[in-house]
C-alpha cells in the first residue's frame, strides 16, 4: 500500500513538474533582421543575398492613400504595384467600400531613356535587347519609400526613386531623381504621358470621377558629371478633369516630409532600446497620417485598401482616439471628438444599439453584426480620452453619450450580473457566446473613468457613486461568470462555454483587473498561444490578430510582471519594425495579409503610455503614474507629452538606492517623486 501510495505521489509530481515548465515562457525564435536603424529614424534594407523577397507598405494623407506591394528578385531587380485609394471619391450604393481605387504597374508608366537605351523598371522584362537594368541597391522607409538603385554596367546612373501620398490633395506622387555619377555627360528622358478613367455616371456619386495618371517635368536633359534631374509620374482623381491646377512633386514632397516631422516632434520616447524608440516613433505616423478630411469632417480611417473615410467603435472609439489624447497632434484629436460627435448622432430613447460602424463620409451606416458591445467600446473609449484631453468643454459635449452607452450596457446585464451582446470586435469570426469577457472589461473601464469625468463635470455623487458601485460588483461578476481553469491554467473562459484559450483572456490586465494575473500571464506566453507573430487568435488555430498582442503586453506590464512583458515587446517590436513585414503594427493573418491598419498603431503607443509609463487619467490635470522601469534600464522619458491640457515631460530614474525618481517637467515647474519600481503615485499637474 505505501509502495502504490509512494507511486501515485510520483506520478503526481512528474506532472506538476511538466505543467510547472509548460507554464514557464517558451523560447522565442532568434531572429535575423533586414532592416536597419539610420540616425535620422529611418529604416534600410541594404539589399543583400536574401533573395527574392516582397513586402508592401500603406502610406496617407488627408484625400489619398498609397498602397505599395513591392519585390526585389535574385538579380536586384525591383516590381512595384501602386494601388491609389481615393476616399472623398464614392460610388453608389453607399458602403464601406464605395470609394475609389486604381492600381498602377511598373508597364504602365511613361518610358525613361539613358542615352537613348531604354531603362527597364521591371522584372519581366529584365535584359531584353540593349535595354539597361534598374538595379535596386537598397530601400528606405520613414514617412517616404525611396528606393536607391543603379543603372548600367559600369553603373551611370545613379537613381532615387520617391513615392509618397499628398499631404492634403487627391494625389500620390512618384519622383526618379538622376544623378549622373560618370566623367562624361550623360542624357535621360522620359516620355510625355497622360492617362484618363471616368467613372460611370450612374453609379457615380455627386458626379462621374475621373483617375488621372499624368507626367510631370517630362523631357530630355543632358546631365554633366555630377548633376541631377528628375522626373514624376502623378496619380491623381478629380471631378474636373478640364481644370487641373499644376503639380509642383518638390513641394509636395517637402510638405509630405514636414508632416511627418510634424507628428513626430511631441511626445516622444527616449529609452535605452533603440528598437522601442524606432517603432514607437514610426506607429505615431501611421496611426496619425491615417486621417481624412471627409465632407463630415476628420475621419480617422484603418485604411487596408478597404476601410477610409468611415470609422468604427472598435478601431477608433476604442483603440485609437484615447491615444490622441497623448499625441500633441491637431488633427487625431479633431478626428477624436469627430468620431465621438458622428457616433452620438445616433444616441435614441429606445436604446437601440449604435451601429458599429459609420462609412461613406457619415452618409451610410454598417451594423453587420449586430451589436458587438460597441456600447462599451465607446463609453471606454471616450471617457479616458475626455480626461486625458483635459478640456472640460470637450468633455461636456462627450459626457451625453459616454452616460447614454453606460445606460445602455446596464440594460443588457443579464441574471449572472455580466452584459451581454450579439458578438465581440471580430464579428462572429470565432465564437463569443451571449456575453463576452472583451466587453465586460471595457464597460467595467468606462464606470471607472465615467465616475473620474462625472467629478471633474461637478455632476451629482449619487450618479458618479452608482458608476463606482456597478464597476465594484461588476469586477466581482467577472469573476464569477469568466473566472476558469483552462488548459491548466488558472486564467478565464472568454465565454460561457468556452473551454480553449482565447487571445483576449488579456482584457482584464489591460483594464486593471489582476485577480488571475499569474495564470493568465502564463497562458499568454504559453505555447497554446504564443506564435512567432504575436497571440493566436483562439489555442489550437494559426489566426492571429495584432490588436489583442497589443493589448496583452499593455495588460502585462500594467500587471507588474514588466520582465516578462519586455522579453515579448522586444522581440515583437523587432519582428516588425526589422523583420520580413514592416515597418508598423498589423492587423491580422491570414485575413488581410497582415494589412498596416492603422489604429493598431495606437494601440502600440499605449503600451508605452499606460502600461511601460503607467498613466491613467484621473482628472482633467491629474494621473495616476506607475511607472515599470526594466530592471537593465537606469531611465526612461516620455517628452513633449500634449495632455491633460497643458505640455510637460515624464522622466523616470533610476536611483543609488534602487528607488525610482518620477520626475514631472511643467514649462518652469518641476515636481519630483520617490517611490519603489511599481508603486504608484498621483501626479497633479
């Protein structure tokens, strides 16, 4: 008997053992970058011998945006497919997709002559006859692609290659700069060339449109050694196709790049990672220059050939617009109240839910999912950014629909005490049961920033007292209803039935929940979820979408756990800002093809604002800071912060001691606080 008693006891700890180093996290893979870091921010693939190799890249601007799938083959020769989207421009009947787009390939652009041989852009047509080859030599991105390449062999010609979209016109540019690099003069040309579409008149809206493939600068010029030229070949769309004012490529390259310089300059991270600071910096582009100026005003749009000039209550309410509140920038934040504005126009007594999504300009709206607790996608969202803005005048006008979406997921709890909805932000791709652990969290965030904002508005305690109460009982329910050993480990189930682990087991991190954090930390970086990209969507499948990594790293170091969090941040701002795909945040695989969708990119800032920094808004000039300075790193700063209404730094130090200085710089006033690594501290301003 104590024989068999001594076996079940092995047996016993050889299983604790093998879940004890299941739940430790895995190896990540070792990776091999292709890109590098330039000291102006830029990145450059030098192009080596890893090839083929093919990658595309989304670039905005207000009326335009620029979609470039391009590949460098075995010989250096370069292929590049310009999709052109023109969001103003509609099609009817109105929705989401209705706007214009047009794709433009290397064999349709005017032909460039070098001394009277033809110079060939593309790979089919590599080495024909006397033809010179345009030899791609390296790729940069910040803001611009330009491709460095050669021409001739002995080279003759060196070539930089633009392409861009207009800062605020229908209009995307692509510019060759010639630089003759010989002793001898050397003659390039480019033929005139100009192309129309016009759209049909019947399904046109407002007016038939007309997509305009044109040359600019076009001729010949005879170069001496050592001078340069350029020509640029313009995409453009226009209602009046007789009235075309001129292009001037320079300028508006110049304004592309004062643009970019623009959303760079606040709030700015400087730490001792490289890595983090480059792709921080580049997610600030892309989730700032993806906004359009629609006839409804600024429309923050994900882009992805599919999504513009409409918004969503996911992608904007929730992930983007509260990172505005940061940014310093003018337009995300007129595109933030923009979006909240446009989604409180459906505010009604019934409480029927506010549609999901409002496309075509404002003109249409798409509810395909019925109601997948975008309620609580945008009380969270507007609350914490009517606190971090600062602005009480702003915040009025957000607090009717904040309290109308509170009211409304207070209507939809069910017995269990947890809301229910139709679906989550992925729409029925995988299951979500009648009430979903997304949801929940975010609504238990918006009663905690609802009662926050209701105090700054002076608005009775007995109504901000009730927002307290239900988030206290609700964390209590979650509990009840989502807490669950899955897999062994003791996490959440992300629905009633759910029995596999779910991605977004991460939101109660994210929203200040760490009941479970121990176990659903370990779940996270478990191999049940973690893949080379970042979380699987659902254990067991090969989906993955960025927006829940983003939100688990978030979640991580608000945890505490900040070791851990920077072992995967690390790699996974590596892997993108480096690696194969880059230079920003995704959206998902295999749907879309990793699409650059741009509030994932916001999302990526917040990881560094609320979790790295630890910021949460609790006034209209006050935070609670947590800072979680890696134990590798002496300092860390958020500089030239636009928030809570005014401008200041956030350094954080490390000191002799081993305790952390938070340091709050005000224009003159400096406020200093020690405090351990993870305690927090309420900053007024």
């Amino acid at each position: 008997m104590k024989a068999c008693k001594n076996k079940v006891l092995l047996i016993l700890f050889i299983l604790s053992t093998q879940f004890s180093l299941r739940a430790q996290q895995i190896a990540l893979p070792k990776q091999t970058d292709r890109w590098s870091i330039e000291k102006d921010g830029s990145i450059t693939w030098n192009i080596g011998d890893r090839l083929p190799h093919a990658d595309h890249i989304e670039m905005s601007g207000e009326k335009v945006s620029l979609w470039i799938a391009y590949s460098v083959d075995s010989s250096g020769m370069s292929k590049i497919s310009r999709t052109v989207v023109f969001p103003t421009f509609r099609m009817l009947p109105d929705d989401t997709r209705s706007h214009i787009a047009y794709t433009f390939n290397d064999n349709e652009l005017p032909r460039i002559y070098i001394n009277n041989r033809l110079l060939r852009t593309d790979v089919a047509k590599n080495g024909e006859g006397n033809d010179l080859a345009f030899r791609v030599k390296s790729i940069n991105q910040h803001g611009i692609m330009r491709m460095m390449a050669e021409a001739g062999n002995p080279a003759q010609i060196k070539i930089e290659r633009s392409l861009f979209p207009s800062v605020d016109k229908p209009l995307a540019i692509e510019t060759f700069k010639f630089t003759n690099i010989t002793n001898k003069p050397v003659t390039v040309s480019m033929e005139n060339l100009k192309r129309e579409v016009t759209t049909d008149t019947a399904k046109s809206k407002t007016a038939p449109h007309t997509v305009i493939m044109k040359s600019v600068n076009d001729g010949s010029r005879t170069l001496q050694p050592g001078e340069s030229t350029a020509f640029s070949i313009c995409y453009l769309a226009t209602d009046h196709p007789s009235s075309l004012a001129h292009i001037y490529p320079d300028e508006e390259q110049q304004a592309r790049a004062n643009r970019v310089a623009e959303i760079l300059a606040p709030l700015q991270l400087e730490t001792p990672d490289t890595i983090l600071n480059t792709e921080f910096a580049f997610a600030k582009i892309r989730a700032t220059e993806s906004i359009y100026k629609t006839k409804s005003g600024y429309m923050h749009g994900p882009g992805g050939l599919s999504y513009y000039a409409a918004i969503w209550a996911n992608d904007q309410a929730e992930y983007v617009s509260p990172y505005f509140a940061f940014s310093g920038d003018r337009i995300g934040n007129l595109s933030a109240m923009n979006c909240y504005r446009l989604f409180a126009r459906y505010m009604n007594p019934e409480y029927k839910p506010i549609p999901s999504s409002i496309v075509a300009e404002g003109d249409a709206t798409w509810n395909g999912a019925g109601d997948r607790g975008d309620q609580a996608m945008i009380a969270y969202g507007a609350s914490r950014y009517a606190l971090a803005n600062g602005n009480a005048d702003s915040a009025k006008a957000l607090w009717p629909l904040i309290t109308w979406c509170l009211e409304y997921s207070h209507r939809h709890i069910n017995l269990q005490g947890v809301v229910t909805s139709d679906a989550d932000e992925l729409e029925g791709r995988f299951p979500a049961g009648k009430a979903n652990l997304s949801t929940n969290c975010l609504y238990y965030d918006a009663l905690i920033s609802a009662a926050l904002l209701g105090k700054q508005l002076h608005v009775p305690g007995k109504q901000t007292d009730s927002y307290t109460k239900e988030a206290n009982q609700l964390k209590i329910n979650i509990e009840k209803y989502f807490g669950a050993t899955i897999g062994g480990y003791k996490t959440y189930r992300y629905y009633e039935t759910n029995s596999v682990l779910r991605a977004w087991i991460c939101m109660p991190l994210a929203t200040g929940i760490f009941d479970r954090s121990k176990g659903t930390i370990d779940a996270l970086f478990s191999p049940q979820l973690w893949t080379a990209d970042g979380l699987a969507t659902q254990e067991g499948k090969d989906t993955f979408w960025d927006r829940s990594t983003l939100y688990a790293l978030r979640g991580v170091l608000q945890a505490g756990a900040t070791e851990t969090a920077m072992n995967f941040l690390q790699y996974y701002s590596r892997r993108r800002l480096l690696g194969e795909h880059v230079p920003y945040p995704v959206e998902a695989y295999p749907e879309g093809n990793q699409r650059h969708l741009s509030a994932e990119s916001g999302l990526y800032c917040r990881i560094f604002t609320e979790g790295l920094f630890g910021m949460r808004p609790t006034g209209f000039n006050s935070f609670d800071c947590t800072p979680r300075l890696p134990n590798n790193w002496n300092r860390m700063e958020l500089n030239n912060i636009h928030s809570f209404g005014t401008i200041f730094d956030l350094k954080i130090s490390r000191q002799a001691n081993g305790k952390i200085l938070v340091s709050v710089l005000n224009g003159k006033n400096q406020h200093t606080y020690t405090l351990t690594n993870g305690e927090t501290v309420h900053v007024q301003l």
